[in-house]
C-alpha cells in the first residue's frame, strides 16, 4: 500500500504566547522553558472539527487525484467530534466531501488517535477489502480548554491533517506497529462531565467539568517512558533497530518529552521532525499535520523509512513503522 495524497489545515489566527499570557498568570519564557510552543492557531467561531478535516481531506484526495466519490472508507480520529455523542464526526466529513459510497467512523483514542486510525485503515488496504481510504486526525481542541486553567490551556491548539491510502504493486506502507492502553491512568487526562458518568446539568457547567483536567508530571513521565519503548517494539516487530530510522515524526505534544525521548533512542535529532513551536499540541492531528511538513521539507525520500508514535490520554499510545513508497 501507498501513502498516495496528504493535506493538512490549520486556522488562519495564530495566538501567540504573549497573549494567552493576558488570560492566565504565566508568560512566554516559562511556556517556551518548559513546552517549546511560541504560539498556536485557534479556529474561526464558524470552524468546527468537521470542517478542519474537510479542508486537510480535499488537500490530500487532489494530491492522490482520488476523487470522493471513490472513497470506501472515512475514518475520522478526534476527541473533539462536532457533536458530543452523535453522529460520528466522519458521517459528517462524508457528506461534506460527496463521498456516498464510503464507510465512515470516528476513532477516539484521543492523541494516539491517527495512529490507532492509520493502523486500522491500512488493514482494509492490506487485505483487499478497500482500495481508497482517508484517514484523518481533527481537532477543535481549544473549545475543550478551561481559559483560566494555566496548567492547561498552554498546550493545546488546533488543526487537522489526512492521508489517502491506496494498494499498490510496489513494496511499501505498513511494516508494523504496536497499539496500546492503559486504563488505570484514565484520570490523568480527560473531561469528567458531559458523558454518561457525569451528564451535562448546571452543575457541571458551574464546575467547569467540561475542560479537560490533567495531571501534568504523570503524563510527563509516561509519555517519556512509552514513547520510546513503543518506537522500540514497533522496530522490533519488523526486525528492525533505531539505526534503521530515516525520519522520527513523534506526536507534537512538547519539545522536553520528544528531547527526552529521542535522547533514550540515541536517534540523531535531524532525523526527528518537530513543529510544536507553531502549533501547540494539535492531539489527533498532530502527527498528520507533522507528516505533511516532512513530506514538504523533503525530509521523506523515496524508501524512507518513516515511524510515526503518538501517546496520550486513555492513557494509550502507538507506533507505526511505513515504509515510504519509491
Ligand atoms: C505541563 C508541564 C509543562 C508542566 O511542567 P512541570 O515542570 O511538570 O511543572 P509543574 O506542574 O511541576 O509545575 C511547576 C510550577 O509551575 C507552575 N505552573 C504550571 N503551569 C504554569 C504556567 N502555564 N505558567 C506558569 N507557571 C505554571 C505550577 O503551578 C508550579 O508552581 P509551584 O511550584 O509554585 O506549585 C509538564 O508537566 C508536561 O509537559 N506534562 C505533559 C503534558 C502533556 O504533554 N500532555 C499532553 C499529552 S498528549
């Protein structure tokens, strides 16, 4: 299979760190200090996330010059879906891109999202089933942010990037990958209110139980523990070693866990790829969004060997090693 078209979007406004320093006490140099992000971008009040992942999907089809109606499947991952419980944010990606023919289906492992989505999508591919499948990861994450939350709202922002994946003769696509959760950690990232635990009341709005909340030393520590471990195993899987990496596209949560995590590789850093400077952590669309940039700066040559790793909430995590087409 083949990677054959990837787009990516994100909203024109750009909210640099100076000015969420004017909506909670924290300021540029500590935000730079301890996450790398400069800025992020904010989506327009009339954007949602059904309309982030069309505009990165109409990108990547004309690259692919696949057109809509030949699409078999959508598969959308967000945690952040234009609608809380129903319909899925891809039935809505469907219709918007005039694709009547295509599955479609959200995926919610939140930052691993893609990863979890790439993997799945690819199996269609890879057995035959489909021929032309986009996978997507979009987020309006700022609109799940609690603006006086400055252990928070710092981090986050939003965007969207797609792939198309199509069969092809030539070798190539998925080598492995490793997908994983750990539930016990559920606590340390994630939204109390708004689903069938706690429902929506005025209570939970005056609570502001509807923000993410986040324990953010434990997320540290695992995502340092298992973003490694997993590009380890992902490798191994495919009989490969970190000697074997041409480019490392990690998810873009923050420059001290990719820093930390590349160090306990020992990858060079010029094969990592990094641009959460610009964009904050963009969650399911990260990684992406993060591919296009590589693919545009010409880090991915023909044969590359590309591994992609994402982590967070559930909390879950995973790698994919592709092989980049020749
Ligand atoms: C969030 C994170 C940057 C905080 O950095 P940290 O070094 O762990 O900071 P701490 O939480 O220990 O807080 C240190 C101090 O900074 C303060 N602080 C927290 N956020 C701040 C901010 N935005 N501006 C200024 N000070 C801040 C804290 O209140 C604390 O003050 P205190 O020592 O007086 O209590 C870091 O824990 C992290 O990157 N975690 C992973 C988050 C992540 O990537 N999540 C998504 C994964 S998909």
């Amino acid at each position: 299979m083949r990677i054959s078209g990837w787009g990516k979007y994100l909203p024109a406004r750009v909210m640099p760190n100076s000015e969420v320093a004017e909506l909670v006490d924290t300021s540029d140099e500590w935000i730079r200090a301890r996450t790398g992000i400069r800025e992020r971008r904010i989506a327009a009040p009339e954007e949602t996330t059904c309309s982030l992942a069309v505009n990165a999907a109409r990108a990547a089809l004309d690259k692919a010059q696949v057109a809509p109606e030949d699409l078999d499947l959508v598969l959308v991952a967000t945690c952040t879906p234009d609608y809380a419980n129903m319909p899925a944010t891809a039935s809505l990606v469907q219709h918007a891109l005039g694709a009547p023919r295509a599955a479609a289906v959200d995926m919610n492992a939140v930052c691993s999202g893609f990863i979890y989505a790439l993997a799945t999508g690819s199996q269609f591919v890879a057995t035959g089933a489909y021929k032309n499948v986009l996978v997507i990861g979009a987020e309006v994450f700022t609109r799940i942010l609690d603006w006086q939350d400055r252990s928070t709202c710092v981090l986050f922002g939003d965007g969207a990037g797609a792939v198309v994946l199509q069969p092809t003769n030539q070798p190539g696509g998925l080598i492995s990958f490793v997908l994983g959760s750990d539930g016990a950690g559920a606590c340390s990232l994630y939204v109390p209110a708004g689903g069938s635990r706690q429902p929506a009341s005025a209570d939970s709005v005056a609570d502001r139980a509807h923000y993410v909340k986040m324990l953010g030393r434990d997320v540290f520590r695992f995502a340092t523990r298992v973003l490694p471990d997993s590009v380890v195993e992902a490798l191994a899987a495919a009989s490969m070693t970190t000697d074997d990496i041409d480019v490392l596209i990690p998810h873009q949560a923050n420059t001290r866990i990719i820093d930390h995590a590349v160090k306990r590789l020992h990858v060079d850093a010029s094969l990592v790829f990094s641009n959460v400077e610009r964009y904050g952590n963009t969650s399911a669309a990260s990684i992406p969004v993060a591919l296009c940039e590589a693919i545009e700066c010409g880090m991915v040559r023909p044969g590359a060997t590309v591994v992609l790793s994402g982590f967070g909430a559930g909390l879950s995590w995973g790698t994919v090693v592709w092989k980049w087409h020749a």
